[in-house]
C-alpha cells in the first residue's frame, strides 16, 4: 500500500474515498472503519450505492476495520442488500467481529448477512 493521506487513507484509494475517514470503494467492495453511526451513515449510504453500481458478482461489505456500529447503520446495510437483492446480487459481510455481531444480533436483520470470510 501506498502513503496515507491527510484523512488517514491510503494514497492507493484516495480517489475512492467517500466522505468519510476509513470509508472506501474500491468496485464492488466497501470497507468501513471507525465509528459507524448517525454522523456517518449518509457517506456510508452513498458508499454502498456506488459498490451496487459497479461491475461484479456481488457486493462485500468489509466492516474488520469498525470501532462502532449502532442500529442506523445495521439499517442502512439492509436497504443496501434489499437493493443488491432486487439486483440479483448477493450483498456479503466480512471482518465481522464480536461487537459487531453483538449489534447485529440486537436488531436481528432477517434473513441473517451473509459473510464473505
């Protein structure tokens, strides 16, 4: 990987970035880091959108790299897998650690993620 820039992302992905700091695109995969929580889910929506507009079997969701996570943007994952289903695209998750999964489990999303580790 290359440097970081001043938001802390790699210079490899800075024309990727979306809004916030950790938030990449890169195609069909996003990868979120850091807190994920109202003041972010816009940028995280928008990041979403752009993985479901790009070329590729299905979209990954790498969420390894998120310090928090609260019910809105558990929200905003299943509009986006509502929409990669409408798709015909699997929406997948990887990187899920246990405080994730703890807050996955609170809003229990039906059907479950799948996961793509």
């Amino acid at each position: 990987m290359g440097r970081s820039n001043a938001a802390g992302v790699s210079d490899a992905f800075s024309d990727m970035t979306v809004g916030i700091e950790g938030c990449e695109v890169r195609g069909n995969t996003v990868r979120l880091c850091g807190e994920l929580d109202i003041a972010t889910v816009t940028d995280v929506e928008t990041a979403l959108a752009d993985a479901l507009g790009a070329a590729g079997p299905d979209v990954i969701v790498d969420v390894s790299g998120a310090t928090f996570v609260d019910s809105i943007t558990i929200s905003a994952l299943v509009e986006a897998r509502t929409a990669a289903d409408r798709l015909g695209r699997p929406l997948r998750l990887r990187g899920v650690g246990p405080r994730f999964e703890r807050v996955l489990g609170l809003c229990a999303p039906q059907p479950p993620f799948e996961r793509a580790d």
